[in-house]
C-alpha cells in the first residue's frame, strides 16, 4: 500500500511541479508583452504548495507502510 500512495503522491507532485513551470513561463512571457497576468503568478503558488504538501505526503506514505 505504501508503494501504491507514495506512487500516487508523487505523480499529484510532478504534475503539480510541472504546472508551476508552466505557469511561471507563461507569467514572464505575458510580463514581458506588457499584456494581462490575470492571477498566473497566484496559480504558480498553489501549483507549487500542491506539490511540495504531496511530495511530503509520498515520503510519509512510503515510511509508514513499510516494513
């Protein structure tokens, strides 16, 4: 089971990390036109907490079920 939910959590944490590059490059990109960020910055954030709160979570799955 820890295997399964550190798998889980740590797929949530990539994705979560890959949205917070997408986001950041669209935030310059935008900055950088003079055009509209429209929250892109905010959305960089909570890309990034989702994916540092489960990458923690997958470390602490894979320690409690093991053994």
């Amino acid at each position: 089971m820890g295997v399964g939910m550190g798998l889980l959590f740590g797929l949530v944490a990539i994705g979560g990390a890959a949205l917070t590059g997408l986001f950041s490059y669209n935030y310059a990109i935008r900055s950088a036109q003079g055009l509209e960020t429209g929250g892109l910055l905010a959305n960089s954030g909570v890309a990034f907490g989702v994916a540092m709160v489960a990458a923690s979570l997958a470390l602490v799955a894979i320690h409690v079920y093991d053994g």
